[in-house]
C-alpha cells in the first residue's frame, strides 16, 4: 500500500513513524518546548536523526479544554518551520483545520494535511481539492476541543468512528481526489471515554478493513494514564505498549512523541515476524 502525498509516495509495506513537533506554547505533553523556530527545527532534526518517517507540524493545541488560537498566530507559529522543515527531505505533515493554514502550507511545500475536523470546516474541502497531490488524514473527532472531554460520546464507539469516516471519504471522492491520497485516524482520545478509546484498539482491524491506511496517536495520552497510573511524562512504556498493538491490529502509521524508542520497539516486532515467517517456511 502506498501513501501519495505532495512530494512522496510513502510505502507501508512496514510501519512508518510519525514524529509530532509542536510548536504551541499548551500542548499538553511537551508545549513550549519547540515553539520558536530555532527549538522546532532542532527538534525536527533530531526525530529524523532517530528514525522518524514523516514530521507532524502543529501549531494549535488540541488537547481536552484547549482554546482555538487566531489563524494569524497559526500561521506565525507553522509557517516559518514548514518552509524550513521541507529542506530535510522527510514528509511534512501539518496538523491543522484552518483552510487558510492548509493553503499557506500547501503553497510551502507540505506534503499531508492532518485535521482533526476531517475537512468539515467552510473551504477545507477547496483547498484540498485544489492542491491536486497532497496527502490527506482524516480524523474522527467527537464535539469539539474546548467541550469534547466534558461530554464524550455515549454507547460503542466504533460503529459511530467507522460511519462517520466512510461518510467523509465519501465527501474526498465526490471532489474528485484520489483514494490513494487518503488516510484515516479513529481520534483517540478526542471525545471519547477511556473504554471507548480501549474499544476502538480492541476492534482496529474493522477500521483497517475499510481499505485505506491507518494512522493512530495513543502517545502519552489520558487513556493510558488511566489504566496505569502514570502521569503525563511517565507514559513511555505505555505509549510504547500501545503503538505496537496498533500495529499489530492493522496500523501502517504510528503518531509519537517518543520516536527513538517506538523505532526500536517496531524493529524488534518486525525482526519477530521475520522469524515467523522463517517457521513458516
């Protein structure tokens, strides 16, 4: 299976990591920490240096509670990384809703949208639709940031993640954009309860089954800390735990934080299927 984006045809064939940079001053896990461009540019080269596939740039929190920032504060936040980020060589993702930021970074040379609205805000559908090439991810997302903990969705999870992914591929296709530039992601942790989010893990091969790829971000998430105990920057083993039951249930693409360990975790779970596949010969 192939990811076609703006400049890359990203194989997976074998999982690809996507490293996250925040350039926010909120975000819940590391915010503040890349958010000049000197530290977000460092940081982009060290998650290359670690193994990352593809760099997700964003410049807006969307943990539980978070506050939209104004499109002009976006796009002083992301603009200036992209333009340099695109230099390495690597797939650049960037995390945003605003059309006007997909459009700037589009027009930088970005390869992948990443929205958390699925392209539901007025004029995101345009911009994609105009940039005939780039990748895109469309994310389940149940209310809205500010509120989303607050009233987290009621019953099973996953009937509700899978129809409405199919109703906004449906809404890429009737645009006339490719299905091979299309990847999906169940919003872990976006308005939704600790069992629904465990739920969506236990039954990932039904989303797989939808014939696109699959991106998910389990990295130091609240569900984790729930079931474990551990805070914020405690959650590596879980985070770590959780990516490789992903993959194992389907998915080609991991969103993380912590690149270097998840690479080393997914090269031991590859050389483990090689052997396999050894026996079986």
């Amino acid at each position: 299976m192939l990811w076609k984006t703006t400049r890359f045809e990203i194989d997976l064939a074998t999982p690809k990591v996507m490293g996250i940079v925040n350039v926010t001053p909120d975000s819940f896990s590391d915010g503040s920490q890349h958010a000049n461009l000197s530290n977000a540019l460092k940081h982009c080269e060290l998650l290359l240096k670690q193994g990352a596939h593809i760099l997700d740039i964003g410049g807006e929190s969307t943990r539980p509670g978070a506050q939209q920032v104004s499109l002009d504060e976006e796009l002083q936040r992301v603009l200036p990384v992209v333009k340099e980020a695109v230099r390495l060589n690597i797939p650049i993702s960037v995390d945003t809703f605003k059309p006007q930021v997909m459009l700037a970074v589009l027009d930088a040379g970005a390869d992948i949208i990443n929205d958390i609205w699925a392209l539901r805000q007025k004029g995101a559908l345009d911009v994609i639709a105009k940039h005939p090439s780039c990748g895109i991810c469309l994310m389940h997302m149940h209310a809205q940031p500010i509120d989303m903990q607050a009233h987290p969705m009621e019953g099973l999870a996953l009937p509700k993640v899978i129809t409405f992914l199919q109703e906004r591929v449906q809404a890429l296709l009737a645009c006339k954009v490719a299905k091979d530039r299309i990847a999906l992601d169940p919003g872990i942790g976006f308005g939704k309860t600790v069992a629904q989010n465990f739920e969506l893990l236990a039954h990932q091969s039904q989303l797989s089954a939808l014939g696109y790829p699959l991106l998910v971000g389990w990295s130091r998430k609240s569900s984790l800390g729930a079931v474990t105990g551990c805070d914020v920057d405690q959650r590596l083993v879980p985070s770590i735990a959780a990516a490789l039951l992903a993959v194992e249930r389907g998915a080609q693409v991991v969103r993380v934080h912590d690149v270097e360990a998840t690479v080393q975790a997914l090269s031991v779970w590859q050389h483990a299927r090689l052997g396999l596949g050894t026996l079986r010969q």
